[in-house]
C-alpha cells in the first residue's frame, strides 16, 4: 500500500459516508442556530445522528457549524446542496497563510485535519494575514485545492475522510474580520454541538448493553448498566442546562460561555470514555470481535473523543476560572 492509498474497507467507509451525507444535504437537512430560541432541539438532532452514524455526525455537525457561522459574521447565505466543512485545526506542523492582492485575498499552504475533505463543496478555512488570524469561505473547486488522503491509519472515524488539504494560490473570501470567527459567542456554543454529538455516539456504543441485558438479568451486568445510565443522563442533563443558558443569553452577556463549554465537553469526553469502558468490560470480547456495528461504532467513539484535549482543555478551565470568566 502506497502513502497516497487507503485500504479498501476505508474506501468504502469513506464513500458510504460520503454518500449519506450527500442524501442527508440533498434531502433538506437542516438544523435551528445556536441561541435562536431551540438550542436543545438543534443538539438532540446531533446527538441522534451521533447515536446512528459518528462519521456522519462528523460532516452533519460541521456543516450546520458552517451555516451558523456564516450567519453569525454576516457571510453569504448557503445555497441548495452545498456541503460545507470548517476547516479550523491549527497544529504547529500544518499552517496556511493569507495575502491580500489586487484581486482579493489568496491562500497558500497546508491545511490539516480537514473532515469531509473530497465531500464538501466549500469550507471555511482558518489562515494567518498580517493583521491576525482570519476566516475564509474557499470554493473546493477553485484550481489549487489537492486534497491528500491516505495518512488516516486507524479504522475509527475513516469514514469521515479527514486528510490534509493543499492550497495553492487559492482565491478566497474573507468573513468577518481579523479574530472574528474565534472571538464571538458563538465558537464556544458551536464546541458544545460537538459534545452533542459525542453524547450521541456514548449512547449508541450503551445500546448494545441494553439490549444484553433486556434479554438476560446478570447481576454484574445490570450494574454495568445501571452505571452507564447514570453517565448517559449527566450528559444529557448538562447539554439540556447549557442549551437553556444559550438559548438566554446568545451574545453571551454573562461571559460565561467559554467557561461552559468547557465544562460540558469535558463532562462529556470524560463520561463517553467511562462508557467505553464499562461497555467494554460487561460485555467481553464477544461483540468487540462478532458484532461489526458495534466494533466499528466504539472505535469511532474512541478516536473522535481525542478531539478533546484532556488536561490541556481542563487546564484552560482552570484558567477561566481563576479569572473568574
């Protein structure tokens, strides 16, 4: 296998994503904006993809994402079957630079952890200007747009076809301005979409131990059960409480925004972990080696909860705390 290449299950795991996302756009999905008056409803929406399909609740969350930021920073209005990604990872090895010339903004380098990279038909792309970092709408059919698949080895999340992208002299359109799309109210909101889905892909990994123990009562396994209840409704309790703190203040008057979603993702990354392993443990090695769905769903869950930065997103909590924010 060359480096350019992905095995062939991965192939299919990204085309049959791909697919379904097309349909889902296709088919009129959309969702209500963040602070708009039904925030639970829009996080039930990603949680229950989450639960059905994580690859797919990947792209599904980062386009609604999309729509809420360009809604936010007053960009263009999202037309019929387009399929919008944000494309905002800033790791020290991948950085993508912006210029402004005579006939507008070009962007230039490598952008990494691009999900939906061959699927979306637009992105909004994160670069450094001169005058700070900014956001960027990028038509993935402009000349210059190679995206570079095949360095995702792990089988979790394949299907999500995240891959770096290459851009080469590529024409873009600015939205907002310098920090625009990091320092309005809605970046923490949208971060908390992600946990929703999260919640969502716990709850569909739990489902398998249900049904185990609907059709056969074991004591240890009905303990494991009654505990992964109890993690399943944190989660959906701290999501209910955070969507009605939103759906309140939306400008984030308060300026606590931050400080909650740090609090419910790290609720949620570390409560979906504890899932995992609960699941895991009452159930043995039967489904993890007989049961597909439920091997791939867990190996899904397990790498997309790494979005989650452990101790570096708790310490930043501590941080806002200690501030008092």
């Amino acid at each position: 296998m060359t480096a350019a290449a992905l095995p062939a299950s991965s192939e299919e795991a990204v085309a049959a994503t791909a697919g379904a996302f097309v349909a889902l756009i296709d088919g009129g999905w959309s969702l209500p904006l963040p602070g708009s008056g039904d925030t639970a409803g829009r996080w039930r929406a990603l949680r229950d993809l989450g639960a059905a399909d994580l690859p797919l609740a990947r792209l599904a969350e980062g386009h609604a994402d999309a729509v809420a930021v360009l809604a936010e920073l007053g960009g263009p209005p999202v037309t019929s079957g387009e399929r919008l990604g944000v494309w905002a990872a800033e790791p020290p090895s991948g950085r993508v630079t912006a210029r402004r010339g005579p006939g507008g903004w070009r962007l230039d380098g490598r952008k990494q952890w691009c999900s939906g990279a061959r699927v979306c038909t637009a992105a909004l792309v994160t670069a450094h200007a001169d005058d700070g970092r900014r956001l960027f709408l990028v038509d993935l059919s402009s000349p210059g747009v190679a995206p570079a698949p095949g360095r995702w080895a792990a089988p979790g999340m394949a299907g999500s076809d995240t891959a770096d992208v290459l851009l080469d002299d590529v024409p873009a359109s600015e939205i907002g301005g310098p920090r625009a799309y990091l320092d309005r109210p809605g970046f923490w909101h949208g971060g908390i979409g992600v946990a929703a889905v999260w919640a969502g892909g716990a709850a569909g990994v739990a489902a398998v131990l249900e049904a185990v123990v609907a059709a056969s009562p074991d004591p240890y396994r009905d303990a494991a059960w009654g505990a992964v209840d109890v993690l399943l409704s944190g989660m959906e309790a701290a999501l209910a409480v955070a969507a009605a703190e939103i759906d309140a203040d939306p400008a984030d008057g308060a300026g606590t925004a931050a400080r909650r979603a740090h609090r419910v993702r790290g609720l949620v990354a570390r409560a979906g972990t504890e899932v995992l392993e609960t699941v895991a443990g009452a159930l043995g090695a039967g489904p993890a080696a007989h049961d597909a769905r439920y091997a791939a769903h867990a190996a899904d869950l397990a790498v997309y909860l790494r979005q989650h930065h452990g101790q570096r997103d708790l310490a930043v909590l501590a941080d806002l705390l200690r501030a008092g924010s």
